[in-house]
C-alpha cells in the first residue's frame, strides 16, 4: 500500500458522528448500484462530474479526508504565510490569470450576457403590479390574475408538448405571485403520492417557479408544487429544513376533470439580490410523471441542458424590498432519561446581514440526536464518503469548497460556530470558524471566494485551516479555475485547479487536477479527459482525501440519451481508463478499467451491467456487475437487487445487496435493504429495516432497525416539523448507537 496506510485511526466520538455506528471504516474500488436516487433539479452546484456517476471508480475521484502523524511544530505566521504562497505560485495559476483577462470584460457585463444560439432572444415578462394580493387556495377567481402578464405557450426540448400550461405572474413590493393552470386531458394518470413537505416530489406530476435572483445565469431558486398540494423547495446556497429558519412560501392546488390549477406566494425575502434591482431570471416548468422530460417556458435551444438557467426570460418591473435583517432564534432544549438523565439547551441564531448575505451562529448544538446516513458494507480501499446531515453545516453549503477541502464530518463537535454565506453580482463568499473546547480542542475556519466571469466561467480561492489537540495546525490554499464555451449544441468545459498544504508552518505538499470535457448533445459521445494527482504528504486535515501519492491521467468516452416513445426511456453506456503512478517515486500505483451500460424502460424498470479490472499495487482485481431495478417511478414500492463478484485485494469476493420499499397505505410504507458481502470467506451482513407513518403533512411516526456485526439498534421517533410553532422530536433508543440503548430523548426546537 501506500502513504494512505500511515494514517492514524480515526477516534471512536469521530467514527460515530461520521458513519452514525461505531464500526471499522471499511477500506471500494468499485461503487456499488445505489437505491434509486432522487432525481435532482437542474442547475444545482456541479461536483466533479466523474465523481458523481454512481458506477464510477472510486479511484478516479480525488475527493476525500485523511489524518496525519504530526510532530508539534510553531505556527506560521501572517507575513510568512503571505511570503511563502508567493513563492509557491501554483502551476495552473499563469493560466488562470489568463483567462480572468480575457473574460473580464464579461464579468463587468454578467447579468447581460446572452448565449451562444443565435437562433435564441431572451424573453422579457413584465410583472403587473398587484393592488390586491389573491387568495391562496387554488383557485384562480381573483382580480389580479385577470391582468397578469401571461406565460406560454409551453414548450419540450425532445418532443411536443401533450398538455399544455398557462401561466399568469404578478408581484408586489413584498411578494411573487405565479399562477399556473395546466390542461389535463387524462387526469386519471396524473400522479400525486407525496405527502411530506420536502420529499421526494420528483416522482409526482408538480410546476415548479425557477427564479435566478441574482441574474447571474449560474444558480436559481426553485419552488415546487405537486398536483395534491405537497410543496418543496431548494433554495441557492441550500438551508436547514426547520421552516420558519429557511423561511416559508404559500402555496395551492385545485382541480377538476380539465387538468388543476396551481396558486404560489412567494416572498421576496427568501431570494438573494442586491439593492435595486428590478428584474430576476426566471423559468416555468410542468413535469409529468409518466412522461420523460419536462415542458417549460420559456422555450429554450437544445443546447441550453449543458446550463440550463442560462436560458432564462427576464422578469421586469418587480421592485423588490430591500429588507432590513430580521434575525430568526432557534433555541432548543434536550433532555434525556433512561441510561443515565441529561438536559442541554443551545441556540442557533440566522442573522440577514442584507438580502445577499447571511450570517449564521450556533452556541451548544446538538449533533447527537442529527441521524446520520447508514453506510453500507461493501469493500472499499479507502474511508467511505459520507453525507453529513447536521443542521448548521448544511445551511448555505453550495457556497462552500468541495470536500476536497472541506468536508465537514471532519470536524466531529462544535462548541461555537459562526458562518456568513452569501452571493451578490456575481461574487459568493463563505466563511466558517467553529471552536471545540476541553483538552480534545479542535479549531476549524474554512474560507471561499468565488466570482462568475459569465455563465459557464468562473474563478474561485478556496482556504482551510485546523488547530487540534496533538496536532501541529495545517493550511490549505485552493485555486480553481472553470472556463467552457458553446460550440453550436455541445460544450467544451476546462476545469483546472491546484492546492498547496501547509503543516506547523512548513510547506508539505500540493494537489493537482485538470479536466478537459466535450460535452456532445443527447445521442452523441462525450470525451472527457482528467490529470489528477495528490502528493504523498498533502495536508488537507478539514478535507476528504482518499488516496494519496498518486498522479496520472484517466480517459472516458460516453453517450447516452431519452426516448419519448418506445419500450427505452434512458440509456447510458461508458468506457474509461485511468493509469497512476506514485508521485514521489514514479513507481505503480494502481490502474482501471471499466465498461458499463445502464437502460430505464418507460415501464419504470431498469438494467445496469459493467466489467471493471483492476490493479492496484500487488493487487490484481476484477468485478463483474449486474443491477437490476423495478418500479423506480413509484415513491414507496421500488426496489433493486445489485450483484458484484469477482476479486478485491487478491481475494475471491461476492457481494449482492437488495432494497425493497413497499406502501400499506398512502401514509405507511416500509423499507428494507439487505447486504451480504464474502471476501475471502470472511462473511458480513447487515439489514437494515425502516417503518414510516406519515400522520399529516407536518407530523410522522418512523424507525430503524439495523443490524450488523453481530449488534443491532433499534430506536423509534416522532417528528413535528411545524409550519408555525415548535418544532418536536422524541426520540425512543439513539440513532447514532452500535447497538440498542434504553433511551428517551426529547427536543423541542421553537424558532422566533
């Protein structure tokens, strides 16, 4: 193995926080098929793209977190620090400082910029002033909708539209107001099963209002509706999910045997924009659940899916309040009995600096009580990637670096934090402090600068340092550069980033990546070319880092397209090649190969097959993958079964997992996933079990019950996540335990 075998364990507190069970962190080469993911609304932030596809290599992602053996050394100082990164200017920078030439007259006109079609004009809807806001409920029998601008028609990008959509906009000082009324002519396939606030609504037939606020064609706000009236939001820069923290929307349906209709209130106040403006981006969309793609409005060219919210119309002659900060208090309080009684009170405070930027503070937070995500245990060479779902760290994370440098289940407790996210012109800033005190001290600031040249060019400098117990502190300096251009329907796209690291004021090391990515229209091969490298002593103690002591190149070609018609809805087939090398010696480290096709039906059924061989150091390794997946249009009852075997590290290797959810009634489903792994004769299982009952759109009943390495925990909670008023949680057993606890913990949470 390599230098990624000196690191240190990981403490048991991290290891609980970071996999929500005590368990040994399993070293994968290959990733697993996962259960059906939701699927994601276009235009938010892009990670790495050969990182994101779920059949990927895990070693072509530079991603990942590592913990060194540190001797104590001074720290490094201010001047030093500034002397030392002018030294070590990073071999990407010349170009990048290049290309911020060229585009900065662009940056100077951002919110202009038109794109490259020259068959396509940007719309302009002029917002009616509302005397008179309407009633929210549905139905469309006010006065103001009699003299909205109007929206239509609507249009696809693969096909004609089947049902057609109309949409009526006004606004007032304080709120948008949008009115959708959508023909139906089958109203008998429309689908609507999501009763949760926030849930998986993309399997639903919704509208949905996308408002680029800052009218900088990079990142929007949406705001969904499905037909039974269940809403959900994603905001830019992402929030937590307490609403009167994030900030509430109203919303409508109604319908009858001609289609439904649609009211939105959507104030001002949850938006990000700088004082004065008088015009957003903004887009309308109508999906069907039991067509491919959505319709939208405006219609927009076919090469407009590389970026989507670069082909939004204008919305004009809003006026939008530029309003004064409101700060939002969410106290809570904790107490505990059982296996010993406990009470504990914190407090997080959000504080609208102006209505770009926002400040955050968290004194005393809870993490114990956070459930985090159940990683599975198939073989792995390396730690696992793990999202964290820990209220303060999710709260504006878009602006945040990429866990390369900041990962934040790396930083296991927080005593005090403070955080200011925000965009404005075109400029996203970041930064974070947190302080854990007590002889296991930890000290995190985490810092990000981004700025947007045009829609598919940006610059952005990254910085992290960490101060803990028995460690010398360590730094790290981002700079990454994104540069792409139209060429007609495809996109060519430029990637280059370069780290340095520094470890008790001494220079130790550096990380390299360079993407180079054609990306051709639907039924067409993309090319994408990738140079990473990490050297064998980077530090990047806040990130997640994988491997270290490698470099090299990887290659990938890749098509895939929609059908409309026909038993194929999707496919995607990929062929990729990545070869490394030790950076310190130049010596082998590992290489892979990997051929893949994955196809959905119309009928909501779904195949993935791929071969990957690989070596890596002594280790000659093969998988063969098959996956199958059935009603993955259904919220609660689809499944999928994934078969790999082969060989890992030099072992005979078999490992299958099956994930099954089944709905009793529209308010109770129940989910179980089973894997089984055999490396080398050495058996592992774990089950994981999940009821839910959802009692109204506000209030649920769920569960866990999880079995693995010989233990199980079983715990029960009741959730109220309140529109208005507190929010409660009790919470039978701990989440976050190996194995059960005779536990009753109860939170209240009550925002002002």
């Amino acid at each position: 193995m390599t230098s990624s075998q000196r690191c240190t364990p990981w403490p048991d507190a991290r290891n609980r926080v970071l996999t929500g069970h005590n368990r040994t962190l399993a070293p994968t080469i290959h990733l697993p098929s996962p259960a059906k993911r939701e699927e994601a609304p276009e235009g938010r932030r892009r990670a790495y793209q050969i990182a994101e596809h779920p059949h990927t290599p895990l070693a072509y992602n530079n991603l990942g977190v590592r913990h060194h053996l540190r001797q104590p050394s001074r720290r490094l100082g201010e001047r030093e620090m500034s002397l030392t990164l002018y030294r070590r200017l990073p071999a990407c920078l010349p170009a990048i400082l290049i290309a911020f030439i060229l585009t900065s007259q662009a940056a100077a006109q951002v919110a202009q910029n038109e794109p490259a079609s020259q068959d396509w004009t940007r719309p302009v809807l002029t917002a009616q002033v509302c005397m008179k806001p309407p009633k929210i409920d549905g139905i469309l029998d006010d006065a103001c909708w009699r003299t909205a601008a109007d929206a239509s028609p609507f249009a696809r990008l693969t096909s004609p539209v089947t049902q057609q959509t109309d949409v009526m906009v006004c606004a007032d000082s304080t709120h948008l107001y949008v009115a959708f009324r959508c023909a139906e002519s089958q109203m008998n396939l429309v689908k609507s099963s999501e009763t949760q606030r926030n849930g998986n609504t993309w399997v639903d037939d919704y509208v949905s209002v996308d408002i680029d606020s800052q009218n900088n064609r990079h990142n929007f706000s949406q705001f969904i509706i499905t037909k039974r009236g269940t809403q959900n939001e994603n905001l830019e820069g992402g929030t937590a999910d307490n609403i009167t923290w994030a900030g509430d929307w109203r919303a409508s349906t109604h319908h009858d045997q001609n289609g439904w209709t649609a009211e939105l209130s959507i104030p001002f106040a949850l938006l990000r924009y700088p004082r004065g403006t008088h015009s957003f981006g903004i887009q309308f969309e109508r999906k069907l659940a039991r067509d491919t793609s959505s319709s939208y409005w405006p219609a927009r060219p076919a090469e407009s899916q590389s970026n989507p919210v670069e082909y939004f119309a204008s919305l004009a002659n809003i006026s939008p309040t530029f309003y004064h900060p409101q700060p939002v208090l969410l106290p809570y309080t904790l107490l505990s009995a059982g296996e010993g009684n406990s009470g504990k009170v914190g407090m997080d405070i959000k504080y609208p600096i102006n209505s770009s930027l926002t400040g955050l503070a968290t004194i005393n937070p809870d993490f114990g009580t956070v459930e985090q995500n159940v990683t599975n245990i198939n073989f792995s060479y390396t730690q696992k990637y793990i999202n964290d779902q820990r209220p303060f760290f999710i709260e504006g994370t878009g602006f945040f670096p990429y866990s390369d440098i900041f990962y934040s289940p790396s930083v296991a407790n927080v005593d005090e934090g403070l955080k200011v996210t925000g965009k404005e012109n075109g400029t996203a800033i970041a930064l974070l402090a947190t302080n854990q005190g007590g002889p296991n001290y930890q000290r995190a600031t985490v810092a990000s600068f981004n700025r947007d040249l045009s829609p598919l060019n940006n610059f952005e400098v990254d910085y992290a340092g960490n101060d803990q117990a028995g460690e010398a502190p360590g730094q790290v300096v981002k700079e990454q550069g994104d540069f792409g251009v139209h060429l007609g329907r495809d996109t060519l796209q430029t990637v280059l980033t370069n780290s340095e690291s520094w470890l008790g004021g001494k220079e130790v090391g550096g990380q390299e990546y360079y993407n180079f990515q054609y990306s051709a229209h639907a039924g067409h091969p993309s090319l994408t070319y990738t140079y990473q490298g990490v050297a064998p002593n980077f530090n990047s103690e806040l990130g997640y880092i994988p491997n270290f002591d490698y470099k090299g190149p990887s290659y990938q070609i890749s098509q895939s397209n929609t059908f409309d018609k026909g038993y194929i809805q999707t496919y995607s087939v990929s062929a990729s090649y990545m070869t490394q090398n030790h950076w310190s010696d130049n010596s082998f480290f590992q290489n892979n190969a990997n051929v893949s096709l994955y196809m959905n039906t119309h009928t909501g059924n779904g195949f993935y097959g791929g071969i990957t061989q690989s070596r890596r150091d002594q280790y000659r390794d093969h998988i063969n993958e098959i996956y199958f997946e059935w009603n993955n249009k259904s919220l609660y009852d689809g499944g999928n079964i994934d078969y790999q075997r082969g060989s890992q590290s030099s072992e005979q290797y078999t490992w299958y997992s099956f994930n099954q959810g089944y709905g009793v009634t529209r308010k109770c489903s129940l989910s179980l996933n089973y894997n089984y792994q055999d490396l080398g004769g050495a058996v592992t299982t774990q089950t994981v079990f999940t009821p839910t009952y959802r009692l109204t759109a506000e209030r649920s009943i769920g569960g866990r019950i999880v079995n693995e390495y010989g233990s199980t925990d079983i715990y029960f909670t009741y959730a109220q996540k309140a529109r208005t008023g507190a929010d409660v949680y009790i919470i039978f057993g701990d989440p976050n335990s190996p194995g059960t606890k005779g536990l009753i913990q109860t939170k209240v949470i009550y925002p002002f």
